[in-house]
C-alpha cells in the first residue's frame, strides 16, 4: 500500500496493515518531511510494533517542533493509548466523529459495563484469596497482617474517637434543647444510645476511615502499578490481589468493628455528659434508661454494618488503585475518585441497611 496520499494532500499518510521495522526502514524519507502538520489514516492499521510506534513519535517531534500537530486519523482507541502511553507530549489527537444520542448511549452502557466487571472482578478475586485461597497459595508477607492492623485501626483510633465523641455532644445538645421543652429529658439516653450504635458510630467510623484508609490503599495500590512493581510481582509468580489487598482485607475487618464500638461508646459518653450536666439527670438514672431500650439486635446491627462498610472501603480503594495507568497526576485523579465513590457506597448501604435491619 502507498505511504503516501495523492499529491493535492501531501501532509496525509496511509498507514499500512502492519507497521512493523521493515515498513518504517523502507518509509524513512518520511521522517525528514517538512509539513507543518500531518495526518495518518489508521484505516487499514491492524497491529505495530515498537519500531511503529518510534516512528510515531518522531513524526510528532517533527510537527511540534515546527508548530503544528499530528493528527491520526481512523485510529481504534486501544491502539491510540497504546501510542500515547510511548508518547511524553500528549499532543498526538484523534478526531472522533460525535455520532448520535444511540451511539453514545451505547458507549456510556459498554463502559459501564466493563467497569462493573472489572469492580467485580477485584471483589471475587479479594474474597477468594482471603478466604478459600488462602490455604490453596500463601503469597502473604510474614506479619503483614500485624502491621496492616496498626497501620488501619491503631491509627485511627485518637480521630475515630475525637469525632464520634463531638457528634455525640452536639447531637444530644440539640435533642435536649428539644427535649427540655416539653419535660422529657429523660428521652435523650434510648435515643443518643440507639443512634450511635445502630447509626452513627458505625457510618461515621466508615466515613472516617473512607477518607483515610481508602485513599492510602489506592494511592499504594496506584504507586507501585506505576512503578511497574504490580508487574514485577506478576513475573516472580505472587498474586498482586494475595500480597497487597487481603492483608488489608483482613485488617479492616477485624478492626472496624472494635474501632466503630469506641466510636459508639465516645458518642454515648458524650450524650451522657449532656444529660447529667445540662439536664441534671442522674448517672443511674441515664443509664437505665440507656440500657433499658438497648437490645441485642441494634448492637449486631451496628456491628453487621460496620463489617460490610469495611469491605466496601479495601473493595473501592483497591478497585480504584489497579485501574490507574499513566503518571502521578493519575494516581491524584484515581486516589480523590476513590475517597467520593467509597464515601457515597456507604451512604447508599447505610440508607439500604436502615430498611432491613
């Protein structure tokens, strides 16, 4: 096939089914062109190797440099973030026609799609290896699991308890403002006590720890799959999901509970301070009645979710850490995406939770 178009468009090129080191050894002439600006017809374009894509990239040099831009033309998008990902200026750009409102509509519902299958597939794979697969092949680090614990739960726990004591105090401030009124402080213990344990000491344990523990583990997550360590791990035979994920998996699920009880207890405690010191009731009394419209159920509801919540957390951070191709303003993206979407699923859980349990 001609390298070259008819002589009116000069500055288009038709590239070949394979652009491979003979192609470009034979059409080295065009390296040395002078156009301002050139578009390459990706239309018959099947496969390149690196040779092709280096001659890309010169190409592009030689455009920049003289001001103007290279254009590929007809190119599908998996070979475009192939020649991008080899390419430092990212001014190589390719017209896409914008078709109608079906053809975009089934794009967005393709792209979905495969981001759910993907998601699921790190879901799967995280709950595989941390369960079943963990007697099948052990690629954990000795201690790992210590370590993730410290580093998720001991952490946390000084701003867990801080917080959730804060809610406490302002939440049971303003009910007994209320509450006063009409004479029934002594409302205020059942209900500071069952908010914080079926609501808000674990929501607010996961929201917390969303912010800090999602965004650690996709920025991890991210940093080594930039620096090809993930692949590194691949080439000696270690499951990435195995050795990064479920020591982290195991960590936040056996510490969220315990860290979403504290949480409970400071926003109770706090409860407790307004009731004796604003309403003048008694100790005895605040706690009866506290332990009076406690039931077993609240306290496995708060526990229940405070589990499901910790899974959600490792489940969207490590997600969103493996999908991270490019540089470190990808892993920004990725790591701020990762912080909003786990903070919004546990909302949505929250809210699904309050219906059934």
């Amino acid at each position: 096939m001609s390298s070259r178009s008819q002589k009116s468009d000069p500055s288009l090129i038709m590239m070949p089914e394979l652009i491979d080191r003979n192609w470009v050894s034979s059409n080295r002439a065009l390296i040395s062109s002078q156009q301002k600006s050139v578009i390459m017809d990706f239309s018959a374009t099947k496969n390149f190797d690196s040779a092709g894509i280096s001659f890309i990239r010169v190409i592009q040099e030689y455009c920049r440099k003289a001001g103007g831009k290279l254009v590929l033309r007809n190119i599908r998008r998996e070979q475009l973030s192939i020649i991008q990902s080899w390419t430092i200026d990212q001014s190589i750009t390719a017209p896409v026609k914008k078709g109608s409102v079906f053809v975009q509509t089934g794009d967005a519902l393709i792209k979905a799609w495969d981001t759910s299958v993907n998601a699921l597939s790190i879901l799967t794979e995280m709950i595989y290896w941390g369960t079943i697969g963990a007697f099948i092949k052990r690629d954990m680090r000795k201690g790992s699991l210590g370590e993730q614990m410290y580093q998720l739960g001991m952490k946390a726990f000084f701003i867990v308890v801080l917080l959730s004591f804060l809610i406490g105090l302002v939440l049971a401030l303003q009910t007994a403002i209320q509450l006063q009124t009409f004479g029934a402080g002594i409302f205020l213990a059942p209900l500071i006590g069952i908010s914080m344990v079926r609501e808000f000491g674990p929501l607010m344990t996961a929201i917390i720890l969303a912010g800090r523990t999602g965004s650690a583990t996709t920025a991890e997550i991210a940093t080594m799959g930039v620096g090809e360590e993930i692949d590194a791990l691949k080439t000696m035979g270690i499951n990435p999901i195995q050795f990064i994920v479920v020591p982290k998996f195991w960590a936040i699920t056996i510490t969220m509970p315990v860290l979403s009880i504290m949480a409970t207890t400071a926003g109770i405690f706090g409860g407790y301070l307004i009731g004796v010191f604003y309403l003048d009731l008694g100790s005895s009394m605040f706690l009866n009645e506290l332990i009076k419209n406690l039931y077993f159920k609240d306290v496995f509801a708060g526990v229940f979710k405070s589990i499901i919540f910790s899974w959600l957390i490792i489940w969207i951070g490590a997600f969103y850490g493996f999908r991270v191709r490019g540089g470190a303003e990808a892993v920004g993206k990725e790591t701020t995406a990762s912080v909003v979407t786990g903070i919004f699923i546990i909302i949505i859980a929250d809210a699904v939770f309050s219906f059934f349990l």
